[in-house]
C-alpha cells in the first residue's frame, strides 16, 4: 500500500507467530500413517499475507489454530476467520484468499468450508455466503485483476 | 654530380609519394574505399605525407560544389586526424580549427565528420590558447546538438569532456554561458550512454566550480527530470549499461551541490508519494545521500515535509527495502544536522527536528501489542545512532519511559516487546565512546539491569532470552555492567545453567556465557565453574533403592548442560585451567565406573574438549594446558581401558566404546593441528615411542604392563588395536614441517596391522593412518619404494578372492585418497583399480561409496584442518580426467551391474563445486536422467540431490531434456521411500522458477500429477507437495 493512500487500520494489533512444527520420531517413520490435522491446515493458512500490512493472517490474529476443524476420515474442512475489525472491507478477500489456498493445497475429496467467526463482522451472511457459492469463486478468479491480488497473498512474502 | 643525383632522387620520391597520396585520396573519395584512410594515416604518421600536403591533396574534393563529396574529403581528413592529432604543431592545429568551426555551418551531410574531427582536434595538448572558447561557441551556435543523430551527440559531449581536462581555466572564462550551453545541448538527450557522459559533464560542472550564475534552476531542472531513473536494459545489451550505474551518476549530481537544495528537497518530497517501490527507495537514498553535504541552512525549512514522508514510508511499507533506505536516511539527516554549527541567533533544528521525530514515535511504544511499535523504534534507533548529541536527547526521552512501562506492564509478551526495544537503544553504537564522552546509558544502567535480572527470573522463555541478549549489549560496552552486577549475573546464569530445560533459553544462555567470559573470565572462574562442578559430581537425588527414571534423566539433562556451558566460557586461558580439570575428573569417573555416568555423555564431554581447543586457536598457553594436561590423560585412559578390556572380569570402562573413541580422536587432532612446532615434535616422538616400543613414560598414572604392544593384531580382541585410532589422531594432524621419527618401522607396522587385522574398526583406522602419514611423506626414493611395495601387496589381495579381501580393499581406497590429493603420479593406477572394482560381483558396491569417500572431505584425516597435502581444485581433476572412463563403462556394463556405476558417478558429480557441475552437466545429463530411473534409492537420492541446485540456475542443455526429466521425476512421486518422494518434489519445485516459456507447457500436467502427494500419508512429504504445487499455480498467473 503506497503513496497517501490511507489504511482503514493502520495500527493493528500484532500477535506472536507460533514456531514451526515440532518433528517428531513418527513424522520420520516410513510406516507410520499422518492424519491431516488441525495443526497442519493452520500451517497451511497461517503463512497467508494480509492484503493490507505487511503482517501473516496468524499475526494479526485474523486465523487461529482453534478455529480450525478438519476430520480427515469424513474429509471435512472448516475453517472461521476473524476480520480485525469489524467494518473491514478485506474481509471477503481474506476468505477468497483461504479459500483458494486449501483449494490449491488439500487433496480434492476434501469439502472446504470457510467462513467468518460469528458476530465479527458486519456483513457477515453476505460474505459467507459468496464465500459458499462454487460459482462465484470460480467466478471471482477469472477476474484478473482479483486474482493477482488473491496470488500475491499466497505468494511466499513478494519483494 | 652525386649531390645532383641525391637531390634527383628524393624529388622523384616525393613526386611518387604525392602521387601516391592523390591516389589514395581520389580512392577514398570517390572511389568509396574506407580501408584508404587507414593507409593515409599510417603514411602521415611515419611521415611520408604532412597533414598540409593532405589538405593540399583534399584541395578539390573539400571544395566541391557536391555535399557527398565535401562530406567524404571532410571524412577523410577527420579519420586521419583521429589518428594523428598527437604529431600536430600549434600553427597547423590552428589552421584546421579554424577551417572545421567554418565547415559546422555546412550541409547536414558533413556534420558527422566535423564533429569527428574537431573532436580529435580537442586531444591536442597544443592546441592554442583562445580555440577552446572558440569551438565551444560554435559548437553551441551552430550545431543543435538534440536534433543531432546519437553518435554526434556523444561526440558533442566527448568534446566538452576533452575540453574540460585540458583547458579548464579558458572556459571558466566563459562564465555562465558555458553551463547555459551544456544545459542547451542535453536538454532532451534520450540515450543512456550518452546520459552517462552528461551526466559526467554536468558532475564536473558542480565539482570543478564553474560558474552557474542564473543558470542554477535550469541546469538543476535539465538532470533532475530524469530522477528517479527507471531503465531496464533490454535483453542481451552488448554496452552493459545497467540502472544501478545511471542512478548513482545522477545521484551524484543532484547532491553534489547545496545549491540544489532548494529544489531537490521538495523533489524528493514529490516522488516520495510515487507508487512505484524501486522510486521510493531512489528518493530515500538520495535523500540520505545529501546528508554528508547539507547543513541545517538547507535543510531546516523542509524538516517538517521530509519527516512526515518519512514517517509514512516506514510506518506503512511493506517492504524491507524501502525501511532500510527509509531508516538510512533519516540518520543521515540527524548527522547532518548535529554537525552543523549554530550560529547564536537561530534555534537548533537538531533538537527541532528530533522533536518532532520523539513527539510522532514516542506514544507508539507505549503500545508495545500494535503494530507500529517497530517502526518507531527503529526510527529512534536510527535517529539517536546518528549522533553522540542525538543519543543524548532520544535516550533521555525514551529510555525512562520504556523502563517504567517494563516495570509497570503485566502481560510477558508485552514486556518482551518492550525489552526487545530496550535492547535495540543499548546496541554498542560507534560514536560517544571513542571521544572519551561518557556512554550516554550510564545514567539507565541501574534500572537496565534489574529489569534484566527480573526477565532472567521470569518463567518465559521469549523474555529470558531476549533478557540474555540485552545483558550480552551491556556487558560489552564499558561501564555499564559494574561488579556488582556482574556478580549478579553471572548468579544468574549459572542459575539458568542448572535450571533452564527449554532447549532454546539453554542456547541463548549459553551464548551469552560465552560473549561476557571472554570479557569477565575472573568472574566465571570464580562463580560460575565451581558452582558447575559441584552440581554434575553430587549424586542425584535417590528414593528408596534405585533413582527413578524420569529423575536420573533430568540428572544427566544437568550435567550435559553443564558440560557445555564449560565449553561457552572457556575462550581465555585462565578459565580453561579452571574448566579442562572438571572435564577430565567426568572422563575419569566414568573410566572407573563411579558417579553413573553414560556413554552419551562422556562423549558430549569429548566434544566440548575438541570446542574449547578449536575457539582457542593458536593460543600458546592453551595450547600447553591440552599438551602436558589433556592428551596424556585422555591416552592413559583410552589405553588403560583397552588393557582392561583384555581381562573380561574387570570393570567395565566407557572408554571401550568405539563411539566414545571416535569422539577422543578429534579431540586429539584438534590440539595437534594447533600445537606449535617444538611441542609438536615432543608429541610425536612420545606417540610413536607409545605405540611401537610401548614406552609410557609420559602417561599419568603409571599402571601399565611393560610389553605393550598396541600395532600387534590379536585374533580374538579387537580393544588394544583399536587403540590405532588414537595414533592417527595424533601423528596424522600435526603440521607438515614436524617430521615423525621412525616413520618407516611405523608404516611398516600400520600396513601390517590393515591387512591382517579382523576387526573393521582398527583396520580402517590402521588405513586412515598409513593413507594420513603417506600423504605427507616428502617425495623421494623413500616413498617411492614404500607405495611400490604396499602397492603390489594391494593389488594380489584385492584380485585374489582372499579372505581378507575387504582389509586390502580399504587399504586401497585410503592411499588412493592420500595420493590423489597430492596429485601423486600412482594415484591413477590405484583409482583404475577402483574403477574396475565397479564391475565387480562382491565389492561393487562398497566401491561405488568409495567415490564418495574420495571426493568428499572427510572429518578426521585428510583434510586441511590437519595440514594435510590437499591441492586445489583436485576434485575437478579426478572427474575431468575420469568422467569419459566411467560414462565409457557405463555403457558397456551388463545391466545388472550398471547401478554401481551410476552411484558412483552420482557421488562424483554430488561433491564438485556448483560452478563445474554447470559446465560438466550437459554431457552428463542423459546419465543422471538414467540414474533417476535406476531401482537402487540410494542413487535415486543422490541424484535428486545433485540436480536440484542445477534446476534453480538451469543450464541450457536441461531445456531440451525437460520432458524426460518431468516424466521421471513424476514417477519418482511414488517411490516407496518417502526421502525420495520429498526430493523429487522440491525438484519439481525448483523447476518451477524456470523461464516460463520452458515450463508453461507442463503446467497442466504437473499440477494435475501433483494432486497425489497432497494426499500422502506422510506429512512430511504433503509439506513439500503443497509448496511445489503453490508455486506451479502461481506460474504464468497475474500477481505471481
């Protein structure tokens, strides 16, 4: 974000990163199978650049492992987001953003709910249920434009 | 009668020559042959025509009523000119200025060339006084240098340039009209080439004090619109002109004079706002560039519109880069501004200046959980690192605010931001200390430190280190760790040693250890060892019978970490004499088997030995410790273990192990290779006499038998051959110039023992030490006669089916390596045995791995560290001279031999430098492809390993090859080993930053094949899966 442009936040809180994920013996161990878990569906989305500050979703706490649910046996995924504030006009690019993360990233059996945590936003039923609509997500990453904006929040930290 | 015919015959001559000179000229000029003026001008510079007779010759074509014709004689003339203008005289010189200032005004046609000529004209250093100005004037009058082509504008400024060198004081008499012509011809100029040479002239201008008068604006506003430069050359340029080069040579100008300010200043300002990053970071540099010319006179009106695009850029990029160059300039500003004298009357925009930058950062760090609580700091960092003055004033507003909020505040992840900050302000700065002005902390150092000791006494683990870390700035600058404190901290430390179970606290404890031991030895000395001592010599806690586990565990959790903080400390000599006994009192204990110590940590012992003789270096006095202290114990203990080990009934020492050896060897190697040349003889004559005569005189305790006899091999004990090792270390490290004494009854006795022992252990390293000795062996008859013998004695064993074939085999493959790191003519014969070793049914594989033993370093013997003869670049050597031999076998192997082939050729490749890889890749590449679909993992790794730093900077031989290599590596994915899973992914990964071109056409088919890793069942191997497939979708897509 550049020139005079002024943010609609520009003073967020900043919360601690969690360190990488401890190896452990069984995650070396050829034969041993590693469910999907909570864990590794936030490590998938906390990595995620902010569109706004130069910040991880994990750091500004707009992702947190708590709210993440997945049950690898049913193949379920459900993930809720909290916008910094609540009038935050990001917040359906957040969800877009997620979204198309665990798209591009979890097996395809997977059915992939994103959604905001509830009562932390104003629009909150709009922007789940674009969030919902298969059709207009596809719909929203043949947009060019969105879509460059949507790549450079996954992309590993431009510049 | 003679003199008539002499004077006849240079008449004829000069008839000829000057026929042969209207010859020429007529060939250039109408004749249209370029190749006549080199002619010309060889004849007038080895004086068979004048320029006058030239010009005479010219006389038509140069007066023709034809521009072409004119334009060619004009051409002519200039081109010899150019070569020639060193051997002309003041008259001439002036003569031909006068004609070519006539001929500007001529046909466009003849322009070029006059340019050219005058150019030349203006490298005279006869030139006479009054022609510069002369040039100049008509040069401005009647050449309008922008409607010019390119080549003639560079000429117009090539001669402004010659001009300026040589007859600086005639156009400064022009006054400013000089700098109004310059302005005049540049104005509009488009070329980056000529760009830099105006930008060359106008530079000059500044620095050589020309006269700008009026003209100041103007000349400013004909640079300045070409900052911020944004130029990308194109593709394949061959005059290499890059952005960088342009920028600095602009910059150079805009801030070489404070003249610009006025203007420059709200430049920056302006393009501050741009969108563009690379602009952004332009405009701070050379905002911070101005910073060693301007003073408060320049700056002081325009402090408040600079800071508030600074304090923007930092607070609100996202970008490193622009932070940095944002944060540079603003300490620029403030040094400029502390350097500047006050006059009585004004107000000191410092403190004006630094004012505004504490009232816009200072209430963010009283919100230490936001985000902009960095940004400010680092701005005041930068501010008060600027100036002893400005330190003074940003430390007195910030310091007791941050120190009552520490105190104050509840919340740990709030008083570590607020304790990182504070660690930012008390880095060590350059400036204060070295006037001899008090460290402007000294007034904070009480609350600094009980605000560390109260973080150190915290339970979290952020704030305990960055507690460490702080407490490491303040030790290191003067004054402000005072004994007392020091004492208390180091209680501290000690504390935290004993205490601390959080791997990463324990690093950064032992960090700090380290870094405030080498300035406080006395202090750890006396606090911190005894206290460690006590702790990993007291018996733990016993309930009932036995210590319970988790007890015992925690036990040994102490001593290891205790073990190592000795290690930290121990980087002077007065705490090495404090810290090596307590380590030797553990080897001993666990030698008798008191105190429970384990092998794991007798050898953690080993290692923190081997790091204190390595952080020592060439210390002499620590050097003597280890020599009459350390080595012989650890030898009387490793042999007496070895004896003991004889007698089955004894007691059972943890000096016996190999791991525990292995971990003595280094040690040892490392005091050797470090000792200095008179004990370093001493230690090698004991070791030799040790281990052939049995002579242990030197050893600690004397409880040896008389007859050792360490080199003999016993068929059923392996414990007193293994002892070799030892030897190795010690004779094999010590430097080249400390010859071994009786090195021949030694090699003898070490050939014998490698061949005829059983036991693999003490054969390999009876091998080490007779490759480690032989490598170093001066040339000569000696050595010659030595390898002829060991050799014939290897190559019966190898090729007949003996049962100590393997024993002949590694003793092969060790000399093979002693001989080819010094470039030893036998070492082909040895490394041909080797090769033809890959085909063979029982050690085919074993001596596949011995290429990776050859080519890469190994940690004990042969390598530098131990002085060995090591010549450079032998790796590129054995694979230059080899590579086509083993490609050659290859081809002709069976099949089924073939594996041993490839693992040998993908160890070869795997350990050259990236640089040869590159060069050797493409005649390899169809191997390595081979390689990638060969069954064994092993090579299958290898491989992967060896291509995937060549994919991230591909060679154009990979291109044609891609769709072999993606089909392989896709095949790879499904490989039963989840290590080569993951390789191939980070493969198929690295080819993803190809030039999109290459890879666009399998994008499809690769993020489609990549949608079965995400779903495998190691995470590990999803891990990668998820990154390679991320980067494949971003490519060719916007915003990638």
């Amino acid at each position: 974000m550049s020139g005079g442009t002024r943010l609609e936040n520009a003073n967020p809180l900043v919360f601690q990163r969690s360190g990488e994920r401890l190896l452990t013996a069984t995650d070396e161990d050829e034969n041993v199978a590693d469910p999907i878990d909570d864990r590794e569906i936030f490590d998938l989305i906390r990595s995620i650049n902010d569109p706004e500050h130069p910040l991880s979703l994990e750091e500004l706490n707009v992702v947190e492992q708590l709210r993440v649910n997945v049950n690898d046996q049913d193949s379920t995924v459900a993930v809720e987001f909290t916008p910094t504030i609540p009038h935050c006009s990001m917040a359906t690019l957040i969800g877009l953003s997620i979204k198309v993360k665990l798209l591009r990233s979890l097996p395809g059996r997977f059915k992939i709910d994103v959604h905001i945590t509830p009562g932390t936003h104003a629009s909150e039923d709009a922007v789940n249920k674009q969030l919902a609509d298969k059709e207009r997500v596809a719909a929203a990453l043949e947009n060019s434009q969105l879509l460059e904006v949507v790549n450079q929040c996954l992309s590993s930290r431009a510049m | 009668m003679r003199v008539r015919v002499k004077v006849g015959v240079a008449l004829q001559a000069m008839a000829a020559d000057s026929a042969l000179l209207l010859g020429l000229v007529e060939e250039f000029v109408t004749g249209q042959q370029d190749s006549k003026a080199e002619e010309t001008a060889t004849g007038v510079k080895n004086g068979q025509f004048t320029i006058l007779q030239l010009v005479e010759a010219l006389g038509l074509s140069l007066t023709s009523s034809e521009p072409q014709t004119r334009g060619r004689g004009v051409q002519l003339l200039s081109q010899v000119l150019q070569q020639c203008y060193g051997n002309l005289q003041e008259s001439e010189v002036e003569v031909l200025v006068t004609f070519y200032e006539n001929r500007l005004k001529d046909h466009y046609v003849i322009m070029p060339h006059v340019l050219e000529g005058l150019k030349a004209l203006t490298k005279c250093l006869v030139l006479p006084p009054g022609s510069a100005v002369s040039i100049l004037k008509s040069v401005f009058q009647d050449a309008h240098v922008q409607s010019l082509m390119l080549a003639q504008r560079s000429c117009v400024y090539c001669i402004l340039i010659n001009l300026m060198d040589s007859r600086e004081e005639e156009l400064k008499g022009l006054g400013s009209d000089f700098v109004f012509g310059f302005v005049q011809s540049m104005d509009g100029e488009r070329d980056p080439r000529n760009l830099l040479l105006a930008f060359q002239i106008a530079r000059k201008i500044i620095t050589q004090g020309y006269e700008m008068g009026k003209f100041t604006e103007e000349f400013f506003e004909v640079t300045s619109c070409y900052f911020p430069i944004d130029f990308t050359p194109p593709p394949n340029d061959p005059h290499g002109i890059t952005q960088e080069e342009l920028i600095l040579s602009l910059r150079a100008v805009l801030t070489g004079s404070q003249r610009f300010a006025e203007y420059l200043l709200p430049l920056i300002v302006e393009k501050l706002d741009s969108d563009v990053q690379s602009a952004k970071v332009d405009s701070l540099q050379t905002l911070a560039a101005c910073g060693s010319l301007y003073g408060h006179k320049e700056l002081s009106e325009f402090l408040p519109g600079l800071w508030s695009s600074l304090r923007r850029e930092v607070f609100q990029t996202a970008s490193e880069k622009v932070e940095t160059a944002g944060l540079s300039a603003v300490s620029a500003l403030v040094a400029s501004l502390s350097r500047s004298v006050l006059s009585s009357d004004s107000e000191d925009v410092l403190h004006v200046f630094l004012d505004l930058i504490l009232k816009d950062c200072l209430h963010h760090l009283a919100e230490p959980d936001l985000k902009l609580v960095w940004p400010s700091a680092k701005i005041l960092q930068a501010a008060s690192n600027a100036s002893y003055r400005a330190s003074l004033k940003v430390m007195s507003a910030v310091m007791p605010s941050l120190l009552e909020q520490y105190n104050t505040q509840t919340q740990c992840s709030q008083r570590r931001t607020l304790l990182e900050v504070l660690q930012g302000f008390v880095q060590p700065s350059l400036h204060g200390t070295e006037h001899g002005e008090d460290n402007v902390l000294v007034e904070f150092q009480k609350p600094l430190c009980s605000a560390v000791f109260s973080a150190l006494a915290e339970s979290s683990a952020g704030l305990q280190i960055t507690a460490t870390r702080l407490l490491t700035s303040l030790g290191k600058q003067s004054g402000l760790l005072p004994l007392s404190d020091l004492e208390l901290s180091v209680h501290h430390l000690t504390r935290l040693v004993l205490e601390e179970q959080d791997a990463q606290v324990s690093l950064a404890v032992m960090e700090c250890c380290g870094a405030l031991a080498y300035i406080y030895p006395e202090a750890f000395a006396m606090r911190m060892v005894p206290r460690l001592k006590e702790a990993i010599f007291s018996e733990p806690m016993v309930e009932g019978d036995r210590p319970c586990p988790s007890d015992s565990n925690s036990q040994q959790a102490v001593r290891r970490r205790c073990v190592t903080a000795l290690a930290s400390v121990s980087s002077q000599p007065s705490l090495v004499q404090e810290s090596v006994p307590v380590l030797l009192q553990i080897l001993t204990s666990a030698h008798t088997g008191r105190d429970s110590f384990s092998s794991d940590e007798v050898t953690s012992v080993c290692h923190s030995l081997q790091r204190i003789a390595e952080q020592a270096g060439q210390d002499p006095e620590v050097g003597q410790i280890f020599h009459d202290i350390v080595i012989p114990r650890l030898l009387g203990l490793a042999i007496q273990a070895a004896l003991q080990g004889e007698d089955s009934s004894g007691r059972n020492s943890l000096l016996k192990d190999e791991a525990v050896l292995s971990a003595i060897v280094p040690v040892l190697s490392a005091v050797c290779a470090r000792l200095h040349s008179e004990l370093a003889s001493l230690m090698a004559s004991r070791a030799v006499r040790l281990f052939l005569d049995g002579d242990v005189s030197f050893l600690p305790e004397n409880a040896f038998p008389s007859n050792l006899q360490l080199l003999k091999a016993h068929p059923d004990s392996c414990y007193q051959t293994r002892t070799v090792c030892l030897l190795m270390a010690c004779v094999c490290s010590l430097p080249r110039s400390v010859e071994i004494p009786e090195v021949d009854r030694l090699l003898v006795e070490l050939e014998e023992l490698s061949f005829t022992c059983l036991h693999p252990f003490s054969y390999t390293s009876a091998a080490k030490c007779f490759a480690g000795l032989i490598n170093k062996r001066p040339e000569g008859t000696a050595l010659d006669a030595m390898l002829e013998s060991t050799t014939k004695r290897l190559t019966a064993e190898v090729e007949n089916q003996s049962p100590m074939r393997m024993q002949a085999f590694t003793l092969l493959l060790w000399v093979a390596k002693a001989l080819l790191l010094r470039y030893h003519p036998l070492s082909t014969s040895l490394t041909d045995k080797l090769f033809s070793l890959l085909g063979d049914s029982e050690l085919a594989s074993h001596a596949a791995d011995g290429f990776y033993l050859l080519m890469s370093d190994s940690p004990d013997v042969l390598n530098r560290g131990c002085h060995a003869n090591v010549r450079i670049m032998y790796r590129q050597r054995f694979f230059a001279e080899n590579s086509a031999k083993l490609v050659q076998s290859f081809n002709s192997a069976v099949p089924e031999r073939k594996a041993a082939y490839l693992k040998a050729l993908s160890h070869m490749v795997n350990n050259l430098p990236k640089q040869v890889q590159l060069t050797e890749l493409p005649a390899l590449l169809p191997l390595l492809l081979e390689a990638l679909s060969c069954p064994d993992q092993g090579v299958q790794l290898s491989t992967l390993s060896c291509l995937q730093p060549v994919l991230l900077d591909p060679p154009a031989a990979l291109t044609t090859q891609l769709d072999g290599l993606v089909a392989r590596l896709l095949a790879l994915n499904s490989s039963p080993s989840m290590k080569v899973r993951i390789a191939s992914l980070r493969c198929i990964l690295a080819l993803s930053h190809l030039p999109d071109h290459l890879v666009l056409p399998f994008r499809a088919k690769i993020l489609q094949a990549l949608a079965v890793p995400l779903d495998d069942k190691k995470r590990l191997v999803r891990k990668e899966a998820v990154l390679a497939r991320g980067e494949w979708f971003l490519l060719g897509n916007p915003g990638r």
